[in-house]
C-alpha cells in the first residue's frame, strides 16, 4: 500500500503552520513590525525625556567665589559666595599637585581619560558586587556622573536617578573637554560644611594651596567627598581618619603606592579645625571688588610677599605708638606706577583703631611733606640752587609769621640745609617767590589732589601743611621725583584689556634737573637712629597739633609712603614724624630684601658747583622784598622772546637745532641766562645772545642780573 498522501489532504488545513512548529512569513512580519514599533515609542520617550531634561546648568555650576590675587597669581584673599559657600576655581594641570590627581582617578575612576562618561566596565562591577555582597560596595558612578549629580542635587538614590546621571555624563562628555570636567569637578567636589572644591578645601585644612600635597593629604581629600558630612574634619575626625587609610589600603592593594608610603602617610594626625581664609591686603581687595563688578577672578599689581610683610610692620609698630594709633603704608614701583603694597591700617579688624578705614586714601594735613616741590620750582625757575645761601631769620609776609618747629633760628645756611632740617622760614620765602598757585596747579597737575578749606585759595601756609592729601598722592609725587620730573598715575588693578603699562601718559612735576636736585639734596638727609647714610631720600611731616605723623621716601627702584595717627584725627601730644613714622620707613625698605638702588644720574644740563662757583645772582637768595631797588637801574626785561610765544626752530638734516636770539634790556651787569633751570651762558653789554633751544615743548626762560633781579618767560618750542 502506497504512503502517497492525497491532494485533498494537503489542502486540508490552508493557511496554518505545517507540522514542524515553523512561523509563517506573515506572522513574523507581524512580530517585527510590533517590535519595531515599542523600540520607537521607547526611544521616541527616552528622547522626549532626555529633552525634557533641558540644558546642562553649566552657567550656575561655574559660577564661583571672587578671588583677589596679586601680580603674580598668588591668592590675597577670596570672597565667600552670596549663599556663604567658598568655591574656587581651579586648573588641574595647573594648580593641583599630579600625586593627588593619580590617586583619586585610581580610586574614582581609572578609565576617566577612555570613557565617554559612563563605564560599563564599573557599573558591572558594581552591580556584580551589590549581587554577591548583597550590600552596595561601589557605586559604579565616573568622575562626569559624579559632577553630574553635583551639578543637579539630589537626595534619592534611585535607578532613575541613576539613569539622570548617565545620561547627563553623557552629554557633559559632548560639551565639554575632559579637562574641563576635571577641573569642573574639583572645584564643586563637597568637602565638608561650606567648603566646595579642592582649592577651597586645602587652603582651610592645610593653610596652603593644593599644588603641593603630601600622600596623607591627598588621600584625605580623596576620601571627604564620599560622605563630606560624616567625615567633617571639624566635628568627625576620626571618621575621617579611617576613611583616609582605607583609601591607603586601596592604593597599596592596586599597586598605586608602596606599603612603606602608605604607612607613613597612616601616622600622619588628621586636621581638626579649619584655617582662616586668608585675608592680605584687605583694603585693596575691598577696593577692587567695589571697582571691578561680577568678576570671578582680579588681579592686582600687589606684592603678596611685600604686602605681608609690611602688613606685620604695620601691626607691630602700632602696638608700640600705643593704643587707638594706626599706621598706613604704601610701595610704588618708581618705573610702573604699580601699587606693590598698600596697608590701610595696623589691623583690618581692630575697631579701636578704625582697621577697615584705609588712611592711605584719607585726606590729611601733609605737615612739611610738600616742602621738596617748593625747592624743585625754585630750582626748575632759575633763582636758587642747593648751594646758594638762604636767611633763616624772622620775617613776615604780611599778617603770616612763619616760625620754625624748634622756634629757633639758624641764620643763613645753604639751601640744601635748609631742606633738609626742614626750616620753615626758607620754605615758605621759597614759596612766596615760586607762588602758592603755582605750586597747587603743578602738584595737581602731577596728580597730586590737594584739598584746600571751603572756599579758599591757595596760601603761604600750604607749605607747612594747611592743606589736604592722601598718602597715596604723595608716594605718586615722591616717586616723580624719582622718575626725574614725571610722575607716572598709580595703578593697582590690572585689567585684561590693558596691555602695556607704559603707554599711559607720564604727568609733568618739574623739570629734570630740578627734580635730580630735590631727590640729590634728600639724598643727604640724615637718618633716624641705626638708618642707612646716603641711600634712601626721604622728608618728614608733622601736622599741626601733632594729628598726624609723615615720611615719605624713594631710592632707584621703588617709592615708600608711612603715615602714624588716629584715624579719627584727634591729637598725639609727641607724635613726630622723624621719630614716629621715619623709623617704619627705613625698616619698611629694609624689609624689602633688597639693597636701596642708586638713583638717577645727574640729567644733562644739571648745575653742580660749590656756592663760590656759582652765578652771582645765585650764590645767594633774596626775598622778593629786596629786589625792590631806587635809582636808575631798572630790573631786567625779556624783550625776546615774549612769554607764550611760540619758536619754530629750524633744524638741520641730522636734527641739530638752529641757536637760538634772546634779547634783555635793562638789569646789573652781568645776565645769567637760565634754561629749565640750568644755566646757559652770559649777556654781555649788548644784552643779547644766542643760546641752543630745549628740544620740543615747554621751556622757561629765565634771566637774572648781578643783583638777583630776574625775568622769566614760558615759550614753546618746535
């Protein structure tokens, strides 16, 4: 019998699967096309979700403590964010010690540098163990989960906040470059309290920044951020102890350190209280902060070691001036007009002193501290010389009667004495003959702001003081003199648009060789008690009543201004400023480390003689009293060229200029003529000759006959 099936049989049942359990092309399609369809709708949500996630808060996750660093980068002082957290930033390749980079990247995440984020690697280790352990024994996250998580808080721990996680590590990893994510990390990483980042962390639990750390450190701050709180150095240290050594342990295990470094980074006592943040030039930080808006990071011109240093005098001198005295100083770069150091007081937070008043920007009676820019007109007008003789003797310039400090007289001494004790009486003729205006108008237009009572005109008595500066206007003028003549503005934020200091315009204060004099006859100034001879140039100051006590001096590098007082101006019966602030000064510039530089040399054109051979006219000073005289001879006149013309001078091809005709009638045999202050020559009984013009500019011309009357005019040059 056949075994042939029938025809009808196999088209008995059409259309169902056959006997060998096999799926029908159709019924497969179906199954696919359903697939398809639930893997779109998942992926279609999980975008949707991801979107809903928004962007990455990265503009608020940058957003950290203000930081005020001097010239060279090092930190004066931070300032807390709005919400009291410190948070510094930070660059790792930078600014953190490598030892302590190597080892929380063996810890936290060794496969940071090949990861796109998220290391599966990790995470299956992390699930295997929670699987055998039955307890969580690592948490599977990378350092960009991690600031994943930093960035958007959240308190549950969940598969779904898991999953946030990844997905944001992910688009972190997109954004940005795996340095940014270190460095982002390391300022956000919590340690503990207010303390956010690395840098932050280090300064308040080791007093130092985070570029050198030794393996107990850096394994500590490894360990913090895992459970910042539990293990906050100032309420659990021991907590924190053992979380340190066993990163140690783990280090040793995966080959990272040796046993021997290991132990002996296990010996080493944990902190237990947080460092102060520190707080240099707290005057100058508040300054800039007020100045510069919104900025995370400014820079100063300051000398943190310098500012240090002189912030320690400060605090001690003041102790010793007794209570309720403060003490300001400020260092000028001669060259730069950089602010190198600025103390406003003895102490920030000493409220019996007025700490956070800063005296160096207070306006206060200057007492003899203008006295070198009356002996610099004088010399830069022609009609003196530190070797000419000047009177000291009582004289009055209508209701003013000038006296000196002393009360005593010296008769007639050398200009250069004159300036250097400090007589009044010399001053003040010095200024009647240069006049107050003038003198007022130079200094302000040197940059040196002088505040006069309420309505009331420049006067004699400005010289000894009855006028108003700040401390920090007087190291400008001082380091002027220094400069030879122009005194460059002061500056102590250096903002990223400048480029080069020097372009700033220089701000006339006299003329070269008066200035060189000034600074020549300062030179000279006998010292205080165990204060070097010869090589700092500097003048003292004494307010009326004793208020207020000044010196101010400079050598070739740099300009130093101190001032001791009471902030609230009452007086100091005894406070003197060659005993009380010229000691601070000498011991400030000592304390710089450095050996005072030389000066300038003597400009061309300078005039250096002994007083016998000098000019007659100015081998001695008279008032402008004496110049008055009877009889025929009448006073010299200039009657070439006229005061405020203007010179075309013509030049040759190699530039030299074509000499100049000056013309004088009248005067006693025989003219001096004086250019910017240094003599130029004779006239003789024709009362003309030619003289070489000043290159171009302003130039004074003064002409002074053998009795010392004289005649000045200013031309310009061209």
């Amino acid at each position: 019998m056949s075994d042939v099936v029938s025809p009808q049989s196999q088209s008995s049942c059409p259309g169902k699967p056959g006997h060998d359990g096999g799926i029908g092309p159709r019924r497969f399609f179906r199954i696919a096309v359903t697939l398809a369809f639930i893997l779109v709708v998942i992926t279609t949500a999980f975008a949707g979700w991801v979107y809903s996630l928004g962007p990455l808060p990265l503009e608020e996750a940058r957003k950290v403590s203000t930081t005020i660093v001097d010239r060279n980068g090092k930190l004066l002082r931070a300032y807390a964010m709005a919400d009291g957290r410190w948070r510094l930033s930070v660059e790792a390749k930078t600014a953190v010690d490598p030892g302590y980079l190597k080892v929380l990247l063996a810890y936290e995440d060794r496969r940071f540098w090949s990861h796109g984020g998220v290391d599966p690697l990790a995470l299956g280790r992390a699930a295997l163990q929670l699987a055998t352990s039955g307890h969580i024994v690592s948490g599977g996250s990378t350092i960009t989960m991690q600031l994943a998580r930093l960035m958007e808080p959240r308190r549950e721990r969940s598969v779904y906040a898991k999953l946030r996680q990844m997905v944001r590590a992910v688009q972190l990893e997109r954004q940005l470059s795996k340095d940014e994510i270190l460095d982002l990390y390391l300022a956000l990483a919590p340690f503990g309290g207010n303390l956010e980042g690395i840098r932050a962390a280090s300064i308040a639990y080791f007093g130092k920044e985070p570029k050198r750390l030794s393996l107990a450190e850096a394994a500590l701050l490894v360990a913090l951020p895992q459970s910042p709180e539990r293990r906050r150095l100032d309420r659990h240290p021991e907590a924190a102890h053992v979380a340190r050594d066993r990163v140690l342990a783990r280090m040793v295990e995966d080959g990272v350190v040796s046993q021997q470094d290991a132990a002996q980074a296990k010996a080493v006592a944990v902190p237990r209280l947080r460092k102060p943040m520190p707080i240099l030039a707290p005057h100058s930080s508040d300054a800039a902060m007020a100045t510069v808006k919104d900025a995370p990071l400014i820079k100063l011109t300051l000398d943190s070691g310098l500012q240090k240093t002189l912030e320690a005098l400060a605090r001690d001198r003041a102790v010793t001036q007794g209570p309720n005295i403060s003490v300001a100083i400020i260092a000028v770069d001669n060259e730069t007009g950089d602010v190198l150091a600025r103390v406003g007081s003895a102490d920030y937070f000493d409220e019996r002193r007025a700490g956070q008043v800063d005296m160096t920007r207070a306006v206060r009676s200057p007492g003899s501290t203008l006295k070198p820019f009356i002996y610099g007109l004088a010399f830069e007008d022609g009609f003196v010389h530190p070797e000419s003789l000047i009177d000291d003797r009582p004289i009055r310039f209508g209701s003013y009667a000038p006296e000196n400090f002393d009360m005593m007289f010296q008769g007639t001494v050398p200009v250069r004495k004159a300036l250097q004790l400090s007589l009044n009486v010399p001053a003040i003729a010095l200024l009647d003959r240069v006049g107050s205006s003038r003198l007022s108008s130079r200094l302000k237009q040197a940059g040196g702001n002088l505040v006069l009572p309420k309505d009331e005109a420049p006067g004699l008595a400005m010289g000894l003081g009855g006028v108003g500066v700040t401390l920090q206007d007087l190291a400008q003028l001082y380091a002027g003199l220094a400069r030879l003549g122009t005194a460059r503005p002061l500056r102590e934020i250096m903002l990223a648009q400048e480029k080069d200091n020097s372009e700033r315009e220089p701000l006339r204060l006299m003329d070269q060789a008066a200035a060189w004099q000034v600074g020549n006859v300062l030179l000279g100034t006998p010292p205080p008690e165990n204060g070097v001879h010869n090589k700092i140039a500097f003048k003292t100051g004494t307010s009326y009543g004793y208020r207020d006590a000044w010196s101010v001096g400079f050598d070739g590098r740099i300009t130093i201004g101190v001032w001791v007082g009471r902030p609230d101006g009452a007086p100091v019966p005894g406070l003197i400023g060659r005993t009380a602030a010229a000691p601070i000064l000498f011991d400030a510039f000592a304390r710089t480390g450095k050996i005072p530089a030389a000066l300038p040399k003597p400009p061309k054109g300078a005039l250096i003689a002994s007083n016998a051979k000098l000019p007659l006219p100015l081998r001695r000073f008279r008032p402008v009293g004496e110049l008055i005289r009877t009889g025929s001879d009448s006073t010299p006149r200039i009657q070439f060229p006229l005061n405020g013309s203007r010179i075309d001078v013509d030049r040759s091809s190699d530039g030299q200029a074509a000499a100049m005709p000056v013309k004088v009638a009248g005067g006693v045999l025989p003219l001096t003529i004086m250019m910017n202050g240094a003599s130029v020559g004779e006239i003789d009984s024709r009362r003309q000759r030619l003289v070489d013009p000043p290159g171009p500019g302003f130039a004074r011309l003064t002409v002074i006959d053998a009795t010392g009357a004289a005649d000045t005019v200013v031309i310009r040059v061209q």
